[in-house]
C-alpha cells in the first residue's frame, strides 16, 4: 500500500546510531546520526550524513578528524542530549558529563563508556541534500566487547524509545 514518503522512511526501525565527536581548539562537541555505513574495506572507509542546519558538520569540516563512537544502555542519556541540543551554544560535554579518553592517532577524544569508537580522518565530502556526507577513513578501532548496542525504536507520543542489543552470538539465533 502506497504511503507518505517521509513517513514511511521514518518507519523504517530499528536503527542503530553512533556518537558523532569532533573538536576545535581543544574543545569537543558532537551529534547523533543514524545515518552512517562502512563504504570501503580497503582502504576502510566510513561515511556518516549530517545536516547542513546543524553545527558538528562545521566542526569536522575545520578539524578534518572525527570519532564514530556506538553507544550502549549507558550512555542513553547523553544520546538524548546529543541528539537533541545544539553545540552552538551548549558544551554538551560539560553539561553532560559524557567521559572521554585520549585517542590513539587523531586528536578528538573516544568516548569512554562506547561499545566501539572508530578514529576517522575526513578523506572526502559530498553534498546531499539539506545534508552533508562525510567520508573518513578509519585509521583506529576501539572496541569493549562486554557492551551491547543501543536501537532506537523512534518517537511516541513525543518519547523517543531504545532497546539495547547484545552483539555476542547465541546457538538458539542460528537458522541452518
Ligand atoms: C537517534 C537519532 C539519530 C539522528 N540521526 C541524525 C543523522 O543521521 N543526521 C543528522 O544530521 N542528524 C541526526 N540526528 C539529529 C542530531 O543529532 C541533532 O539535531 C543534534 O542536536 C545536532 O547537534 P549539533 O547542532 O551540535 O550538531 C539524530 C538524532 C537522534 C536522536
């Protein structure tokens, strides 16, 4: 049955989302975006597609670095901050309290509570829309691999609701 558009892609959950950090003169800042996937094995490359209303895209586009970093049930909070509030004019790391930890190679910190942080240096930009779709290259990855990742399940009723998912393998989740 044919449906609105906008809705219809909006349906389309569970989706998992990651942290995305960057910063400038010391200082970092960041969103959520749903909207990301690896684009290349080799090199590794990973895209994300951030809007062009929001500020984190200024940020990468100054520092040429990022962190994707996947949240768990620890961190729903400090998703609902960063997903909602804008750094323009809040320091969402200060108001939060979201821990942080050097990185290896770039110079935007990993979230230290995160299932996976990836260190990404901006290889390529490509304009899409009212968004932006940043490509980096993946030069570290981090993971903690006791956490799960968290879904969102989207709004009701002006809530937002997420589930967390184990990412370790069952026998009884085998189909052959
Ligand atoms: C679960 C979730 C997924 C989101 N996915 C995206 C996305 O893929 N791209 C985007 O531009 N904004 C996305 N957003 C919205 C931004 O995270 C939000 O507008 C944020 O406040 C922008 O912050 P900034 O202005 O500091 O960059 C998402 C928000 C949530 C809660």
């Amino acid at each position: 049955m044919e449906k609105d558009i906008q809705e219809t892609l909006s349906a389309f959950k569970p989706e998992n989302f990651v942290f995305v950090i960057s910063q400038v003169n010391h200082k970092p800042s960041g969103m959520v975006a749903a909207w990301h996937t690896r684009c290349s094995m080799n090199p590794p490359l990973y895209l994300v597609s951030l809007s062009k209303e929001k500020n984190t895209h200024k940020i990468i586009q100054a520092s040429k670095e990022f962190v994707l970093a996947v949240p768990n049930n620890e961190l729903e909070k400090e998703v609902l901050y960063f997903g909602s509030e804008s750094g323009k004019d809040k320091d969402k790391f200060q108001d939060t309290g979201l821990e942080t930890t050097p990185a290896t190679i770039v110079k935007v910190p990993l979230i230290k509570k995160a299932t996976f942080n990836f260190e990404c240096k901006l290889i390529h930009e490509i304009d899409a829309g009212d968004h932006i779709i940043f490509i980096g290259e993946v030069v570290a990855a981090h993971h903690q691999e006791d956490k799960g990742i968290l879904l969102n399940y989207g709004k009701k009723d002006g809530k937002r609701y997420f589930k967390e998912f184990p990412i370790t393998i069952n026998q009884t989740d085998k189909i052959n």
